[in-house]
C-alpha cells in the first residue's frame, strides 16, 4: 500500500526532504548562508496551523503573532544569532475572516521585532480553507554558530530554564479535565504557564551570556539546540548529531519548583515542547560559567563516547544507565 | 459590519499590511537587505494554495515543484538577482497526502534549482486540510536592483516576452468550454500554451542582458517588476511607484502571434496573469539596446509625466489617450 504522511510522522518526513538538500544542510534548526564578508546570515522557515498549533481557544491573534514571530526567533537564538535583521510572513485566511483579527496578528509580530529588533521585510497572503502562518525569519550570528552536531564526548548538557511550563499552560487553557490540576486556576503558577504557552520569549540573552562567560582559552565550539520539539527531542537530536550518547540527571531536571509538585511534571518537562529554551552541550568549564552567570540556567546531564555506533543518540538516566522513554505522547504533525 | 478579508481583496490587504512595515518596504516583488559588504540579498516568500493555485487536475506533482520555486525565482529576477542563493520550503498537506506526491513535488523543485542555481536551504513540514506550498526565495543582485519605484517620465516600457500565454494554457487545462478554444487542442500553440503555464521560466537571462547592453555613460536605473499579476497591473503598479502615467501602444502588444487569433488574446494578454515576464521602465537608449539584444523583447510604451498628481499610475492608450480597462477579470485570491 502506497504510504501516507500521516504513517510517517513529521521527523521521518523531514529526514527523507533533506534528501534533496546539500549533505548535512537540515541537521540544524536554521539554515546557514555565509556573507562575502564571513558573517553567517541565519534563515528559517516554520509554518503555523490553525488546529494544530494554535486556536481561538487557547489563544488571541496578537498572541499568535508574537508566538508566530518568537518561535521562528527561537531557531535563530538557537544558532547563535544576536541580531534579527526580520521576518518575511505568508498569511493564508479564509475570505470570512474578520480584518481586526489579521490587526492583531500583525501587531503581535510587530510587538515580537520591537522586543527583539528587526523589521518586517515582505510576504504574501492568500485565500485557503485554513488560517495559516508561514514565517521566514533572518538573523546574524554574533561571536559564533551553535549546531547541534558541535556537541563531543564530555560536554555538560546546559538547559537555559525550567521545562514544562508551556505545556501545563496549554493543558489549562485546553480546559484538560485532569484532576491534578483542578486547583490550579487563579493560581500564580497558572498564570505564568499561560504566559508561557502564548508568549515565549527567545532567548538571545543566553547566547548574549555565552558569549560573555567564554573562558579566555576555549575556542568557540558550541553544540544546540532549541527545545521547541520537547527537551528529551533536544538532547536527542544533540546527541544522534554529535555521534555521542547524552546522559541526564534525574535529579537535575529543569523542573519549575511548583510545576514539580503536579503528577506530570517529569513527563512534561521531557516531552511537553514548546519551552523555546537553549539545550547546549558546552566544555565544563564554559558550560559552569553560563550556569553561574545566567539566571535559571542549570546543568542538566553530559555527553559521553557511544559505546557502539548504534547507541549514538541514546539518552540514558545517569544513576542507572537506563534509557529516558518516551511517552509516545510527543508531537506528531501529520499524526 | 466588520470587514471580511474577501471585502479587501489581496491588493489591499497587501497595503494595508505595509503599515507594519518600514515605508516603502512593500513596495517592490520582494525585499533587498544589504550585506556589510555591498552586495545586495534579495528576498522573497510567495505562498501557493491549492484549488487557488494549482490543483491535481491543471498539473502534475512535479510542475507543481517547479511552479513554485520558479514563481518564487522571478520575484528575485524581477529585483535584479543574477545568482540564486536557495529556498526554503513550508510543506502542508493532509495526513493521507501520498508520500510519492511530495517525491514529485521536491523532483519538481530540484529541478528549477538544477536549472537556476541555489540549494534547498531548509523548510518545514506539518498538517493541514489543504496542500499548500509557502516558499521563500533568496538571491544576490547583479550590476543593480530593478525597482518599481525607478521609472522616470520619458522611459520607455520594455515586455521581455509575450503575454497571455500561461493564461491560454490554463484554459485548455480547465477544458474551457469557449467556442474560440475548440480547435486548439492537439495543437503547437495548445502544448506552447501549457508549457508556459506549468514550467515558467524565471527571467534571469533578460537580467544578464540588461547588465549587457546597458549603454555607456548610463547610471544605473532600471525600474520595473515581473508580471505575475498581469501586463497591465504591472504597468500600473510600475507608474504608479514611479509617480507617472504609463502609455500602451495598441499596436505593440506583446502577443504572441498565434495567440492573437484568438478572440479572448488581448485580454488575456494585459490580464492573464502568470507570464512570468520581466516589464522595465528604461532610458530609451538602454531600452532600443535590449530589445535588439533579446530576442522576443519588445517596446510597448512609454512613461510620462502625470498631469495631476491624481493621474498618478494610470494606464492610457498611446494614440487615443482613452484608460486602458480592466476587464474585472484580474486575480483577486481572497474574492
């Protein structure tokens, strides 16, 4: 039987476009594209779904805006950029949607490259059945790229935050029916994982800070990764990229304090997605310094050699060396 | 009552849009950026819906690929761009989408980028209820940028090729029940029809013959756009970005001589749409050179100074001086 997208899943599909890309050209969250005067120019393209990545019901068109706008943001923090030069955006809407809504959607993306620099450069819309966001964003890396196969064997795995967040904050606003979070509406924590879900925040300040704490010895060799796609998806894709086996702490998992109380916390924070934190994999001494100079930021686990080539990409607990599972519940595009 | 997206037509959402944007940033096909080092990045994303755009009955998987990055690719001629950088490409379609369906499209892809140069930089995948292909394109200008807003009264308007063609083409392919259609099939002009509409070609050789013949002590100035929207709206917005009034020579269209039998081939010649041909506004010297140059290129009016700033992109007839008309039949992709 001739297969479908929806047997293949999001990253099968990925790993087979690259095919038709330059070698290594899709490893990265961003595509990199060196100027003639050697500075890198960062490109990405990330399309946003109504029904599957947002809805009114979970959130406002300027919320879409800025979380349209600070996703694509978060690849290019992810490859080192420190300077947004924009976003091009593709709107697709169908005829009957409402002019103040496309208001809000442009002033979000406007209100995102107020806080993060940039213009808007161009784009295109279009009739379709679905509302629809395609954004481009471009970018310049500061002192250095961050790739996700930069990472070698000894590396500290850094998390630049708490994980976790923004998937408790769908739950509520989604109106999940688990009893672990009846008594969480009007809470402090409540309100800032809704904050979290719909108004993630780039974190060109991390790569600010790495820069700031390289020790003066260490050449730039950066492994990373934005955890959009969850962070056990992060540390994975590190590890399978940099040919090594990633190793976490169980007791060092970037839980928020009070998140860490609710029963699916640790789940959560491994697979919950959408945190649009940095996962680094750094040399200890420079991955140490960020942690003291950046607050939030915490050692999360290490790199080390791949037993076997077949274990690259593995990611072990490091007390007992068994794998860190998947739920199955991760996200599933074509699902 | 609220105003609708479909009340707007594309057009205007577009310029509404532009207030978001620096001014005069949405002014021409796509955006220029400059690098540190002189050179100018081009810019531009177009998005293609299905049953807008294409559909599985007017072409085939693969046209579809080179349709897109070819639609794409003319925007970066129509600046000016003498080499392609690459694409990035925001694939959506339905879970039960066929995986050899995406196979023909990126086949389709590759190809145009074989032909023109430039790599698959990046992209992303996800679900939707419609296929829908959002592309942005990046290139580096040539000797200059070709810009709307660049004309001057006493230019000539250069057509690189003719007009109408694409337009034929998709009529066959919708099987067009117009009497005027019924003995074109099976035909030379039916197959250069339908070429035209499912392989455009991008018109980077006019550009490189631009460069060419520019006459000695001529400073750089071109002004001009590619004519996806229709001849005439691309004389219109050229006009009315130069602050001029645009001259069409009845006698000069640039139809192709077995389309011109057919009775819809003046409309279809200023309002088809989708020729992919260069339209310019240059010094006459410059503009005799090219059409000698390039084979198919030909003058087809002039500029001139507006009477009144309210005559500001108007489009006459050169001998009786009376509006050229739209038909009403012009792309409105959200009506």
């Amino acid at each position: 039987m001739e297969e479908r997208l929806a047997d293949l899943g999001e990253s099968e599909l990925l790993r087979r476009l690259a095919a038709w890309a330059p070698a290594g050209q899709f490893d990265d969250d961003a595509a990199l594209l060196e100027e003639r005067s050697g500075r890198l120019l960062v490109v990405n393209t990330d399309v946003l779904v109504e029904g599957v990545h947002f809805s009114d019901s979970t959130m406002g068109a300027s919320d879409l805006g800025w979380r349209a706008a600070a996703a694509n943001l978060s690849d290019l923090a992810a490859m080192g950029c420190r300077e947004v030069v924009g976003l091009t955006v593709g709107l697709v809407a169908p005829g009957a949607t409402p002019w103040p809504w496309v208001v809000g959607v442009y002033d979000g993306l406007a209100e995102a490259l107020g806080r993060y620099g940039g213009s808007l450069l161009g784009g295109d819309c279009c009739r379709g059945e679905q509302r629809l966001l395609a954004v481009t964003a471009l970018g310049h890396v500061g002192e250095g790229p961050i790739r996700r196969g930069d990472g070698r064997p000894g590396d500290r795995l850094v998390s630049t935050g708490p994980h976790g967040l923004s998937r408790l904050g769908l739950a509520l606003l989604q109106q999940d029916p688990d009893p672990a979070l009846a008594d969480l509406p009007g809470t402090g924590l409540a309100a800032r994982a809704v904050a979290c879900h719909r108004r993630p925040q780039p974190r060109f300040d991390a790569v600010a800070a790495l820069e700031d704490c390289r020790p003066p010895a260490q050449p730039w060799r950066v492994g990373g990764c934005d955890s959009s796609d969850g962070l056990l998806a992060s540390v994975a894709a590190i590890a399978t990229s940099s040919g090594c086996t990633a190793l976490l702490e169980r007791q060092q998992l970037p839980l928020d304090s009070e998140l860490a109380r609710l029963d699916p916390a640790v789940r959560w924070c491994l697979e919950g997605g959408e945190d649009f934190e940095l996962v680094l994999a750094l040399p200890p001494a420079w991955a140490e310094a960020l942690c003291r100079r950046l607050p939030g930021c915490t050692l999360i686990g290490a790199l080390q050699t791949a037993e076997h080539p077949s274990r690259r990409g593995e990611v072990l607990w490091g007390d007992d060396q068994n794998p860190v599972r998947a739920s199955g519940a991760q996200f599933h595009h074509f699902g």
